[in-house]
C-alpha cells in the first residue's frame, strides 16, 4: 500500500477534474470585447419600415403643431389697423413713452406707463383683432360712454397717451377707454367699439393695479 500522499495527488487529475477547472474560467476572459454580443443581435432593435414612418409622422406632426401655436399667438391686425389707421398702429407698437391720464369720474395723478410690467401684454391687447367685438362698433366718442366708478377709488375711465420725443414717428396719439362697459376708441370721438369680454377685465385690472401702485407710492412719501 502506497501511503505517500504526493503519489495519490499526482494521479488525481481525472478527466472530471479537468473538466471542472475549465468551468472555472471567468466568461469576461471567453468573450473579450463582445460582452454585449447579445443585444447587437436583438430582434426588438431592428429598423423596420413602419418603424421609420411612424417616426416620420410624429416630426410631421410636431412640425405642424409648433406652425399652429406661431400662427395662433401672432397678433392679427387687419380690423385694427382700419379701425385705429396707420399711425396709431405704429404708435400703439413703437411709441417711446406712454402715459396714462384720468378722464370722466377717474380722479388720480398721470402715469408714465413706459417700462411698466406687462405693458406688451396692454399694447397687444389694443392691437389684435380678436380683442374686440367688430359687431359694436360704431360712431361717437367712447368717453361718452363712461360711467360712475363702481366703488370709491376704482378707476372707471382713462385716456393713454402716446408719444415718441426721440425718433418722431408719431406725433401725439390720445385713445380713450371706458373700463366698466369695456369701449375703446380715438379721443377725437369719430367711433368707438366694445373689448371682449375675455379682454374687459383685463384691461381693468391692469390700470387699477398701475393707479394703486402710485397712489401707495404717493402715499408713502409723505
């Protein structure tokens, strides 16, 4: 009997045994650099012609829809330049300095409105055709139509002012407007016509909140 145990370890290494140690090996060092060999051969990632025109159309789509929005947003003017002439338009767009003064029951101080917040949206509003309703127009002043404020210190009737000292593009454009009935129209009273009633509360809000800012100014300096 053989008891020397290096003479049972050297014979030990059986088919079975090889075997296992191959099994040993890491599947990194097999591999290489195709260790994502699999998913090049994937069947969901094949291009398929439904594929490219489904993609198509929703470029198309998304090309239509940003076309739509530019065209919705873009200020319409062709009942408001023959309502307000062309130099009122330019006035209401470009005019350097804008001022705001009380008319009819309207008691506050004169405004200078050039740089205020939000006075694009004021401009856009008085130029887009879709801020009126062209059912209402019709001649007379729209001062003419102002009434009583609803409560004490609201503003009820305004006039604005528009004007251009450093590149005279305009001479001096005055527009009046009568915030509680919602009537616009050119202070030399030859037609007036009605803001919307989306447009109405707007107007109103925008001005109130522009005369209370300067009556808590005011007040504050004293």
């Amino acid at each position: 009997m053989n008891n020397n145990p290096s003479d049972t370890d050297t014979h030990s290494n059986s088919p079975a045994t090889s075997a296992l140690a191959a099994s040993d090996v890491s599947p990194d060092a097999s591999t290489g650099a195709d260790l994502h060999l699999d998913k090049y051969s994937d069947p969901r990632a094949k291009i398929t012609r439904s594929g490219v025109l489904l993609g198509l159309g929703v470029l198309i789509l998304g090309i239509c829809g940003s076309a739509l929005s530019i065209y919705a947003r873009k200020t319409k003017l062709d009942q408001t330049t023959k309502f307000w002439g062309p130099e009122t338009i330019t006035a209401l767009q470009l005019a350097e300095k804008i001022e705001l003064r009380p008319i009819g029951s309207s008691n506050f101080d004169p405004v200078d409105l050039s740089g205020t917040p939000s006075l694009g949206h004021l401009r856009h509003a008085l130029l887009d055709d879709r801020g009126f309703d062209w059912n209402t127009e019709s001649s007379g002043a729209a001062a003419d139509m102002c009434q009583k404020p609803p409560k004490e210190g609201a503003v009820s009737c305004v006039r604005l002012r528009f004007t251009d000292p450093t590149a005279k593009r305009i001479g001096t454009i005055d527009l009046d407007l009568d915030l509680v009935g919602g009537w616009v129209g050119p202070s030399d009273g030859s037609k007036r016509v009605q803001a919307t009633e989306w447009v109405r509360p707007k107007l109103t809000n925008y001005f109130q909140m522009i005369v209370n800012v300067e009556r808590l100014r005011y007040d504050q300096r004293e």
